[in-house]
C-alpha cells in the first residue's frame, strides 16, 4: 500500500521489531499488543542531519499522509519445512533523526 502510494523512501522504510507499548505517543489498543514479544510493523520515518543542522535526507513524508494510507494491523505469515506461523501485528510509525553530534 505505501508503494503503490509512492509513499516508500524519501526517509521512509519499513521493518518488524519489538517495541514497547510504553514507548507509543497516541492511542492504543493494547489487545493488539498481546502476545509473549510485543512485536509491531514499524514503519520509520528518518530525518537526517549535517553538523550545521541541515537536514541533509529528502524531507520525509509527512505524518498524517502516512497514517492516512497505513492500515491499524497486518496480518504476516512466516513457514518452514514444518511449520507455518501466522500473526496480526499492529502497525506503528517510529519518527526519528540522525545527527552527527549526537550519536
């Protein structure tokens, strides 16, 4: 869907990792976050910047034209020889900025 939305790059990638429900800045359904790993889609949003403070990176897509294209869960299913996983997982936005100063 940000694909076909050309909404990918430009300071935007995807990936799956652990994250707390702690660490989220909006509403959440916490039912989405049950399960032994609090596992979430998460698509990154990277801003990056020179020594002057420059933004640097293509300016990312803006926040609210994400979350109007990103569903609330996706559903990913992993399989090996013998056996096939499937979970829903909740999708989050992680917003953050790179800065040779402050690493």
């Amino acid at each position: 869907m940000l694909r076909e939305e050309e909404l990918l790059g430009a300071g935007v990638s995807l990936g799956i990792d652990y994250i707390s429900v702690d660490e989220i800045d909006d509403v959440v359904v916490e039912d989405e976050f049950e399960r032994a790993k609090e596992l979430a889609t998460i698509v990154n949003q990277r801003y990056e910047y020179d020594v002057e403070g420059e933004l640097i990176s293509q300016e990312p897509v803006d926040l609210d034209t994400l979350r109007e294209h990103l569903p609330r869960t996706v559903i990913v299913e992993t399989s090996s020889d013998t056996n096939r996983y499937t979970a829903v997982l909740p999708v989050v936005v992680h917003r953050f900025w790179d800065h040779p100063n402050y690493k």
